[in-house]
C-alpha cells in the first residue's frame, strides 16, 4: 500500500508505514511543500496513494466529496503513529477494497464515507 502524508503529519507516521511494509513519504519530499489540497489530493491519486492528514477544512470537503483515499487523523499530532500503528491492518484492508473512500481515525475507532454530494 502507498501513503502520502500532509504538511501536518510528523514524518514518524511515514516510519511507522514504512516498518510495517507500504510504501510512504511526505508531500515535503515530494517537492509539493506549496501545493493546494486539491492538487495534493491529485498528486496521490495519480500516485496510487492514501492521502494522510490533520487538516479539519480539507478532510471536512473531502468527505463530502470523496476522490481517492484520504486518511484524516483525529488526534493530537504526537499521538499518530502511534494511532495509526494500532489501525494499520484495518486500514490497509477497508483502502485495498476501495479506491475512493474518505477514513476518519481517531482513538473511538474509525469512520468511513465513500459518498459525493
């Protein structure tokens, strides 16, 4: 599984990824520090990869319109790798049978949506 983490997201949520077997790496790395959500949300779709993020406004408009996969993390930034590390066998399984699908993981669990309005 591939993964792309937002500005927002420590780069300890990519090891975690990476220890576990997917392949991940941050939107820094990958040259797009400047980018808009909506050509983030491109650029992974284009890369075949989850999108992972903190941001409230993104992750709010991508549910309601979800495109790809977006990964929004409920949880105070030094708490998700640790999340992340907890869910990751759900995750990869909910994302490898949907190819557009919005999670919502905080501690309470997950919340999905799969829907366009």
């Amino acid at each position: 599984m591939r993964f792309v983490c937002d500005h927002d997201v420590d780069a300890a949520v990519a090891a975690v990824l990476r220890r576990h077997g997917h392949e991940a790496w941050t939107v820094g790395l990958a040259g797009l520090s400047s980018a808009s959500d909506d050509e983030l949300t491109v650029y992974a779709h284009n890369k075949n990869a989850a999108l992972i993020t903190h941001d409230v406004e993104f992750s709010q408009r991508r549910r309601r319109n979800v495109v790809g996969q977006h990964i929004w993390l409920r949880c105070p930034e030094e708490d998700a790798a640790e999340l992340i590390a907890a869910h990751i066998e759900q995750i990869v399984l909910m994302l490898s049978v949907n190819s557009d699908l919005w999670i919502k993981l905080s501690v309470a669990g997950t919340e999905l949506s799969f829907r366009w309005e």
